[in-house]
C-alpha cells in the first residue's frame, strides 16, 4: 500500500473528529486539512491515476462546500457576508 493511500485515509479521520468539535474550535485544524488537501489529493493522483485524484477531489469539495463557497463570495466576488 502506498503512502499517498495511508495518508489520504489519516486526513479522511482528522477530517471527521475536526467536524465533531465544537464550531469555535474547527477553524484552526479545519484550515491545516484545507491546505494539506490538495497535496494529498496530487499525490494520489500521481500514484494511483486521475480519475482516482478527480473523485478524490470531489469528496473534498464536497467536506469542504461551506467554507469554499464562504471564501468564494468574500475573496473573488468582492460580496461581504453577515
């Protein structure tokens, strides 16, 4: 088994005790999986094919809709959220 596989399900685990926490205290580990995310998911792809880093790419899209389309409106649209 490679690496990139035993790595992906590691952030797929943190991902799910982030998201029990309190939402006070999902940001700070919240932001590290965002950023670890695409490495990971380049590197699956890398190992195990595109097609394999597209879905995984969707599962993350998918974790990760909320604050994405959050950072969206507020960084590249210019709208300011309440």
């Amino acid at each position: 088994m490679e690496y990139s596989l035993i790595f992906a399900a590691l952030w797929v685990i943190c991902a799910t005790i982030v998201a029990l926490l309190p939402m006070r205290l999902q940001f700070p580990p919240g932001i590290v999986l965002l950023i670890c995310a695409p490495v990971l998911i380049v590197w699956l792809g890398y190992d195990y094919g595109w097609l394999w880093a597209f879905l995984a790419f969707g599962g993350f899209v998918s974790m990760f809709r909320n604050p994405l389309r959050y950072y969206w409106r507020k960084w590249v649209r210019g709208e300011v959220m309440e």
